[in-house]
C-alpha cells in the first residue's frame, strides 16, 4: 500500500513583504489590462497590505491569470535557476538624491538604486545608468524634475519600464522597447515632470553579462 500523499498547500503559513509586494505588483497590471476597476482594486490593494498569511493573499489574485515574465507565486521560485536578477534584488540603496543646477551629475556602473530616485536637472543634465546596477527592492521609483535640462535613463533590455511623467513644454520619451520582461527582472516606474526640458530613457544591452564582476575603477 502507498504511503505516499498529495502535497498540500500551508494558508497557515506566514506570507513576507515580498509576497504581499508581488500580489500588489499583479494587481497593478490588472488594472492596466482592464481586468479589474479602480474600486475593486483598492479594496484588494488594502487586503493585500493587512494580509498575513498565503490564505489572505492567494484568493486576490485567483481570478487573474499570470503576467507574462511575472514572479512564481509565494514558495515557488522567483526566477529560474541561473538567472541573474535574485542577486541583484533586495538590499540598502544608495542615495536617493541627485541635482545638477547648471552643472550635471551621474549614476553608473555598480550602484544600487533605491526604492525611490529623486533626480533634479535645472538649467544642467543628468545620467542614471541601470545596466550594472543593483535594486533595493523589485520595483523602484525614479522622480524627475527636469527644467529647461535633461535627464538620460539607460536601463538594460528585458526590465519592465513604465514612464508615466508629464511634459509641459518639455517631454517624457521612451523610444526603444525594452522587449519581454525577464522572470525576476525588477519594475522601473519613471515619473516627474519635464517643463522646458526632457528625461529620455534608453533600452540597451549591458556591456558584460549582468551580474558579472565589475571591472570599473571608482574615480
């Protein structure tokens, strides 16, 4: 006689801010692909923040089908073995500030960019480049304030990008496709506003392969 059992899931398990932050992440795209009202959505977002166990979280994404490229439900593996981005996710983020007033600043290679960037160009330019960098949580924020400067975003292909910021006499331009979203890869939401200015972001390829070991020297 078999002795064997079908596994079964633990609701009683306790769910962590990673798991909440993954159901929240689905809900956000459900209400872009029209699958649910902004109602339904915030009645879900409030339960997902209070919930406390994978029993409060899995029912409020039940009814919605898998993003593409999105997170493995709770106690299945984020991304699959080999991928870059797990190592590249999580940790303390860098400063969160940077301005240029006539001048310019820059952000490059190995750095970790923090839940939430605030970028400043007046009269000056910035460059924040995201193809070597590290991410203090699955999605970050970058705020630009560009006025009468610029603000150059660089990031690698296969992150998920949404620029939601607003022109007024300047612009908000993505002009390349950052392509499918890779298992893992973290959101980049970039916001602000351009006034006489712009903030441009860029899909490129990283120059090595990501996560590999820097090889650029701190000035």
């Amino acid at each position: 006689m078999s002795d064997e059992r079908p596994e079964k899931p633990l609701p009683e398990l306790r769910a962590s801010d990673a798991d909440r932050d993954r159901v929240v992440e689905r809900l956000r795209d459900a209400v872009a692909e029209g699958r649910l009202d902004m109602e339904e959505f915030e009645e879900r977002l409030e339960a997902a923040y209070k919930s406390r166990t994978y029993a409060e979280l899995e029912p409020l994404t039940a009814d919605l089908p898998a993003a593409p490229g999105a997170a493995a439900a709770p106690g299945v593996a984020a991304a699959p073995s080999g991928s870059a981005w797990p190592g590249r996710i999580g940790g303390t983020g860098s400063s969160a500030l940077a301005v240029a007033v006539m001048s310019g600043f820059q952000r490059k290679g190995r750095w970790t960019v923090p839940a939430r960037f605030d970028a400043v160009a007046f009269w000056g330019g910035g460059e924040l480049d995201l193809r070597e960098a590290d991410f203090a949580q699955r999605e970050v924020v970058i705020n630009c304030v560009a006025i009468m400067g610029g603000i150059e975003i660089t990031v690698p292909p296969g992150v998920d990008v949404d620029v939601r910021g607003f022109g007024f006499m300047g612009a908000f331009d993505q002009r390349d496709s950052p392509g499918p979203t890779e298992p893992g890869a973290p959101r980049v939401v970039v916001t602000g506003l351009a006034f006489w200015g712009g903030v441009e972001v860029k899909i490129k390829k990283p120059k090595r392969p990501l996560g590999g070991p820097s090889l650029r020297k701190e000035l």
